[in-house]
C-alpha cells in the first residue's frame, strides 16, 4: 500500500472510530453497579436518560455508581468525541462543552454550558497538497487552556468562550429571611428553580417552600403575598397549596392535587424550575413549564380584589414556622426573581452552596405545548372558564387503549360541566358516559332547562354495528345544532333506543360562559383507568379546544397510528341490509291516503327457516301493538301459514291493528319466490289497501275491516319506520332481508341512521327485467281455489297450530302485545278469533289456538312501551334504567 493510502487510511479511519464512541452502560437508578470509569446513563419516567461517570460510592464497600448523573438533553451535545470547551448548541443557543466541575474529578461528564460569550472570526487559506486541508479550533475561558481539534473544513475559526456560574444558588435557611426590603407588586411573577435533596417525597407534612410577607405567617393581608406550601404525606387534594391572597383576607389561594403534580414530573433529587404567575384575574402556578390546573381556587372578579403591592418585604426560602434548620437544609434554592430580577441576597443570611448547585439546569425550561395526542386526565379538567353556545357541535377522536370494554357500571369519556357532575342545569353540556349495561352501552346527556340530566341512551349492539371497537382511533360527534341530538362515530349517525324529547330550541340548555372539559371526569374514573382513553383533535363548533393545563402525551405507537384523512360524513345507501336495531327514520311525518313503494330480498335460510311471523316494514309512534299508529301500516310475512302467508295491517280510528291476509297460493301464484329481488307497492286510497306483487295487484284472502275516509287515522309527524322491527325479528336474523329504493308518496326514504350497505353486486340485479312494471291493472286473482285445496290448507293450519305448541321456546305468558309470539300480529289487541266490525269481511282461518298464543316470541325480541318519564319522552325499547348516580 502507497505511503499516500496509509495516511488516508489512517486519517479517516481515525476520524470515524472518533464518532462511534461506545454506548454508555443504561441503568434504572444511580445505585446500579457498573463498570469503573466508563461512561453511564440512568432511564429516566419520560424523556432522555441522564449521563454520568461510574465511580466507587465511597463507602468502602468497593461498590460503584453512576455519578452525578445530568440531564441527557443537554450532556448529551457534549458526549464524545466532543471535547472540553469544544462549541455546541442547544435548543437553538450557542455554548461550550464544559466539564461541571473540572476541580474535581467526580465531575466528569460535560454539557453544553450557554453561560458562555463567544467570539468568532475566521480566515479563509489555500493549500496545495492533494491531502483534505485540516482547521484549528482554538476555545479559550477564563480558566483552561486551549485545545486543538482536527477537523476536515477549509477555513481556520477562533472562538474564545467565557463561562461564569451564578453564585446564588443555596441549601434552605431555616433561620430567618434571606431578602429584606422588596417591594412587591399587585400584579407579579416569581421564578425559582428548586431541589429537594431527599430519599423519597412522602416523608413529610407541612413543609413551606417559599414564602414573601410583610412580617409574621398568617393570616393578616399581607403576610402571603405568595407563600408555597407542600403536604406530600397526608393530603393529596393538597400536594401544593399557594395563597396569594385577597382584598378580604390574606390567605387565599388554589389547591393542587398530588396527582396533578406528579403527572407533571415531579420527584425528589431533581431541579425544578417553578414559577408563581398572579399577572391576570387568578393566581398559576408552573411546573417545568408545564401550568398545573389549581382546585378549590378563590375568584377574583377585578383587579381590585387583588392585595395591592407592598414595601419592606421579607422573603423565606424557607419559612421559620413550618421549617426547622435541618429541614430546611433539605431544600436547595438558586435563581430566585420577582418580575424577572434576581432577588438580592440579604448580606447576614449565612447559606451554604452545595454540589448540587453545579448540576442545575442551564437553559429555562421550555414553555409547555399541548400535545395534539394526550391521555385522559381525570385529576384536573383540561380546559376552564370554556364559553358554550347553545346549538353546538363537538367533535373529537378516541382510541380505548384497553384489552375490553370498560366493567365498572358507568365510565365517563368527556364532561362539559359549569360545577359538579349531575344534575343542575349547566352541569352536564354536554356529556358522554359509556355504561355495563347493553342497554345502556353509551348515556348522552345534553341537558335543558327544567332538567339538567335530560339524555339520550344507546344500545351495546347499535354502537358496535356502527364500527365502535377498541384499540381502534374513531372520530365521535356530537351534534346538537337542532332539536335533536345526534351522535355519529366515523361520521355514522348511531340510533338512540330512547331519548328524553326537545319539542323545541328553547328548551334546549343556555349558553354559559364558565365550563370545565374534563376527559374524562373525576367523579366516574379512577386514576389508573383514565390513562387508558387517549384523546386528540377536539373541536367545538369548528374551533380548536384549548388545552389550558399540563396534560400527558399519548403513547407514540397509538398517537402516530391516528389517521391522518378527515372522516367522511356517512351517506345513506339505497340498497342496504335489514337492520332491527334502529329504524329508517324517525319523525316521519306520514299522511292519512299515501303509497309506499320498495324492493325486497328475501334471503331465508332453508336449513332453520323462521317457524313463525317474519316482519317486513313496520310504521310506528311508539310500540308494537296496538295502539293508534302504532301499525300504520306493517306488514308480515308466515313461510309456514297458507291464508296468512302476506299480512298486511292498516290501523283504524277503531282499531289500531286492522289488517288484511293474503293467502300463500295468491302470493306463490304470482311469482313471489326465495332469493330474488320483488317490488311491493303499497296503495292506500279507498276503502282498502292494495298491495302489488311486482306490478301484479294480490287479491286478499281476508280483511278485518274496511276503511273509509271517517276511519283513517290521522297523519303523524312522529312516526317511525323500521325495516324490519325488532319485535318480531332478531337482529341477526334481520340480515336475512335486503331493501332498495324506498318511496313514500314517491319521494325516497333514506336511512337517518346508521344501516349496513348489502352487497354491490347483488344490489345492481334488483333493476332487471324480473321485476314486472305495473303496466297493466288488472287484478292478478287467485281466488278460485278448488274445494280439495281448502280442504287441503284446513289440514295445513291444524298440522302447523300442532308444529308451533311443540316447538315454542316458552313463554312468559304476556301475550303477544309484547311481540313476535306464536299468535299472529293480526290477532293482537282482539283476541284469539277476536270480533269483527259489522262492516267487516268474514275471517276464514289462520287463527291459532290459545296455547300457541301462549308461547314465546320466535325470537325472543318482546319489549313494551313505557311512559314512566313523563311528557315528552320517546322511547323505543324497553323502560330506561334510573339515571346515574
């Protein structure tokens, strides 16, 4: 090899092995053992390890430690190969690698030291060697000598750098003041940065940090103007208590919770940097740049309820009352300032500058930035004094960091509140709790004027159909901008099975001015279980929520899997999959003559075919049967009956489950068959309905009523419509019918809530030819059947009232008002073969004996109306549970 490859060789390789220093050995705590000499780190609860020298720990015991270990957000621009008073930068500001102490060797380690002037000029040479041209870098302090480095640049730099270190820095004078004689302000601020040189925090009471008074502890005005006390041990509703005082009396203030401030990284043996701000209308108090939300604090209103400024004032760090000499020896101060000017040491104060004083940070901390990720903080809420509009819409994303759904009876996920948890009007504006109950899944609650807990309750099974699951980020809404609250998940609109009713916006709760968001709240989660709801992106009519105090950042892993892409509002498909949870629509306003107009997919499964009544539509107020439009109209259909094969029920003023049957030959005859698409078409303009099959007008078997016009119901404004109901089909079962295309007086019905598209290829077959026109008018009749036929379908219906006794699932002996039973829905609310009008056809069959009658629902889904919460109230489903406590 050329004498020209060996100096290249050498050059480079030597600079590369230079930047690749070794690792320093990771520990948990200080006390860890570790190899003599080398460079260590200790892991820190959040950010960088800190960095140290592994030295023996003195006691004789040939043990070692990691010595003096320092922030590694500033040691670590210093680790090798940086040298001593080689130039660094940190957070954006120019300083020197410094040793903390080169006096002494247990200081080794170096950071970046900003307390430094430096001086630049630099020259610029030509050389002719082929060999990369070197620079010197001279740094020169008041105190070292300089240092060569070889660098590969073309240019020669000096730079002269000199570090000073503040002499005030010193352990606690228990003795009395160590100022006398400032003057104070009305409005103010004070920093300090502190260390509490203990084993642990919770071994003692009562302990003051700071205090400023015009003489004396408590509580005349003036003499805490502010004091900062600490009860670790005892209460942790006051880990910090500050009193600033007021016009009225001189020891108010806030509370801070012990959780609060360790959640902001508090802890034994570590430089904090604390700041007191009283420069607005309420006292805050800053933790590492991190504001702590204060509780129980005193209000006030005006500038003039603050004390104003005083001369003469004496300043304890710390104070004689609550701090002994030895105490306060525990408690090491540095860099105090009121208004930002060093406060000056009063000359008799006899303080003593311990090693710790090297350690303490160099650069302010930086000011805290809400996270756009956080965990939920149940201690404090994240936002106070929040101005609420009465139509509002929130939004927010959620992820449930958790193996399973929450087990307790009530968790909460967010709460707006101008006080307390329930139920005074303001106290809930809105809130969301999620429940252990299915019926009870989700508890919405908006409030209005006369009831501060007015709500809307969700199923378990309607939330997850919507998508809802955990470790999962979803987009919530909740919109209030009307009458009716809506709730939507990933820009699904979820049906409530009941809600408390809003006829209009007056009722609706005010607008305040004072709120508090809590996520979530204190009153229905525990410490440990709120870091499992992590949060982001909260939005309230538009605007971005503040977060106004410290809250935790989410998990890296779960916050950078949040998606990116906004959510795109749901749209209600026009072919869809039946859906028994939630119906269509609600509201609807129908009229007393109308027509309806949908396709229908019947996908019966013929190895366990439905044994009984299978709902088709049904139009609703409230319930099942059968009350005035309660079945107006519905319609059935009975695999398994011969002269109910289609019912179709058309309530009248005189009888809420009026109907008409359609025997099973009419409907085969005209083509209805398993797994195909078929139009029905409804029309209800004369004396009776009239139902077309695919264009073909069917004959009914049987009707228990006419209908003329004194005998129509009323139109509704509040109807709802489901496809099918969940009286007579179970929600699993429900998949069994697709729909496309509903008319109502020929104007489409769409989905308000969340519904299952159906298939897309089977969905774009519904418009071929086999779905006859209604091209001609002519009755598709089927009524000339044979006597051997009749006698045939008798024999049917006795074999088939035989077939439901044995195979009932056992009923709770209700009846079938309470839906889906063995009887059918025509024979509800009159009897088994119950009387007709005078006006009436005759009843030529399907009944079923009363021990079918007796039997369970088919499917189990049986659920009574209830009124029990009063005027207004809309309910689907069973009777709500009492609210929460």
């Amino acid at each position: 090899m050329s004498l020209l490859s060996l100096i290249f060789v050498a050059f480079f390789g030597g600079v590369a092995a230079v930047q690749q220093p070794p690792s320093p050995t990771l520990l948990s705590s200080v006390s860890d053992e570790c190899q003599p000499g080398s460079e260590c780190s200790v892991a820190q609860n959040s950010g960088p390890p800190w960095y140290g020298v592994c030295k023996d720990d003195g006691t004789g015991s040939g043990n070692t430690v990691c010595s003096n270990p320092i922030s590694g957000t500033e040691a670590d621009q210093c680790r090798p190969p940086k040298q001593e008073n080689e130039a660094c930068t940190f957070n954006g500001i120019p300083g020197g690698c410094k040793s903390i102490d080169p006096s002494n060797p247990k200081f080794e380690v170096k950071r970046c030291d900003p307390a430094a002037t430096t001086t630049t000029t630099t020259t610029s040479t030509t050389t002719t060697t082929p060999l990369p041209t070197t620079t010197t870098t001279t740094i020169t302090t008041a105190t070292e000598v300089t240092t060569t480095v070889a660098v590969s640049t073309t240019s020669t730099t000096t730079t002269t750098t000199t570090a000073t270190l503040s002499a005030d820095c010193f352990r606690g004078y228990g003795d009395g003041p160590i100022a006398k004689g400032l003057e104070t302000t009305r409005n103010y601020k004070i920093e300090v940065l502190i260390y509490l040189d203990l084993d642990q925090l919770f071994t003692r009471q009562w302990s003051n940090l700071l205090h400023f008074t015009t003489g004396g502890d408590c509580c005349g005005k003036g003499q805490r103007i502010p004091a900062l006390f600490m009860n670790p041990r005892v209460n942790p509703d006051r880990f910090f208590y500050l009193m600033v005082g007021k016009h009225n009396h001189g020891d108010t203030g806030c509370w801070y919770h012990r959780e609060t401030v360790l959640a902001a990284g508090f802890k034994v043996r570590t430089w904090h940097k604390i700041e007191i701000d009283f420069m607005g209308l309420k006292p805050e108090l800053i933790l590492d740049g991190k504001p702590l939300r204060g509780h129980n604090c005193n209000n006030w209103q005006t500038e003039d309820e603050k004390l104003p400024g005083y001369k003469n004032v004496e300043v304890y760090l710390p104070d004689q009352w609550y701090q002994g000499k030895a105490n306060a020896k525990e408690i090491i101060f540095a860099d105090l300032k009121y208004n930002g000017a060093p406060v000056e040491m009063h000359s008799s104060a006899v303080v003593e500058s311990p090693d710790e004083c090297k350690l303490r940070p160099l650069y302010p901390p930086k000011p805290w930035k809400a996270p756009d990720c956080f965990e939920g903080q149940a201690i404090s809420p994240v936002t106070t004094f929040f101005k609420t509009a009465r139509d509002y819409s929130f939004k927010f994303s959620l992820y449930l960091d958790m193996d399973r759904f929450p087990t307790r009876r009530w968790s909460n996920v967010f709460h707006f509140t101008t006080g307390g948890n329930c139920c005074t009007p303001g106290e809930r504006v809105p809130a969301l709790f999620m429940g252990s109950v299915a019926d009870d899944f989700l508890y919405l609650v908006m409030g209005k004027l006369t009831d501060g807990d007015a709500r809307c309750r969700y199923k378990k099974d309607t939330v997850l159909r919507a998508g809802f699951k955990m470790k999962t980020w979803h987009r919530m809404e909740v919109d209030f901008l009307d009458v009716k609250p809506v709730l939507r998940i990933d820009g699904k609109p979820v049906h409530p099975h009941w809600c408390t009713g809003w006829n209009n916006k007056d009722e609706k709760s005010l607008s305040y001015g004072d709120v508090n968001i809590w996520l979530p709240d204190p009153w229905h989660n525990t410490h440990a279980e709120m870091k499992r709801w992590i949060y982001a992106d909260l939005e309230y009519n538009g605007n971005p929520v503040p977060l106004q105090y410290h809250v935790a950042e989410g998990k890296q892993s779960v916050c950078s899997a949040k998606p990116s892409e906004e959510v795109v509002t749901w749209k209600a498909p026009d072919c869809f999959v039946g859906n028994s949870v939630a119906p269509m629509r609600s509201k609807f306003h129908t009229t007393k003559k109308f027509t309806l107009d949908f396709k229908m997919y019947l996908d019966l499964n013929s190895v366990n075919p439905p044994r009984t009544w299978t709902n088709v539509f049904h139009f609703s107020r409230k319930g099942d049967c059968c009350s005035l439009g309660e079945r107006n109209p519905a319609m059935w259909i009975n695999p398994n009956s011969h002269h109910q094969y289609f019912l179709l029920v058309m309530g009248q003023t005189t009888n809420g489950n009026a109907h008409c049957n359609y025997h099973r030959n009419t409907v085969l005859g005209a083509g209805f068959s398993n797994r195909k698409w078929h139009q029905i078409f409804i029309e209800f303009e004369g004396d009776r309905p009239v139902l077309k099959l695919d264009g073909k007008v069917l004959a009914h078997h049987s009707c228990s009523h006419t209908w003329p016009d004194s005998r129509k119901v009323q139109a509704y404004t509040d109807m709802n419509i489901w496809a099918p109901d969940p009286w007579y089909q179970h929600r699993n079962e429900a998949s069994w019918i697709l729909y496309a295309d509903f008319k109502y007086n020929d104007k489409p019905i769409r989905h308000e809530y969340h519904v299952q598209e159906a298939d897309k290829q089977l969905c774009s077959t519904r418009s071929s030819s086999s779905l006859v026109q209604d091209s001609e008018s002519m009755q598709h009749l089927l009524h000339a059947q044979t006597q051997s036929e009749s006698e045939s379908t008798s024999d049917a219906d006795e074999n088939e009232n035989a077939h439901m006794e044995d195979e009932g699932e056992g009923g709770d002996g209700e009846g079938p008002v309470d839906g889906g039973s063995g009887t059918s829905p025509a024979e509800q609310g009159e009897g088994i073969g119950g009387e007709m009008d005078s006006d009436t056809e005759t009843e030529t069959g399907g009944s079923l004996s009363d021990s079918a009658a007796a039997t369970t629902s088919l499917l189990g889904m049986g659920a009574q109306q209830s009124d029990e919460e009063g005027e207004g109230d809309v309910m689907i489903g069973s009777t709500p549970p009492p609210p929460i406590e």
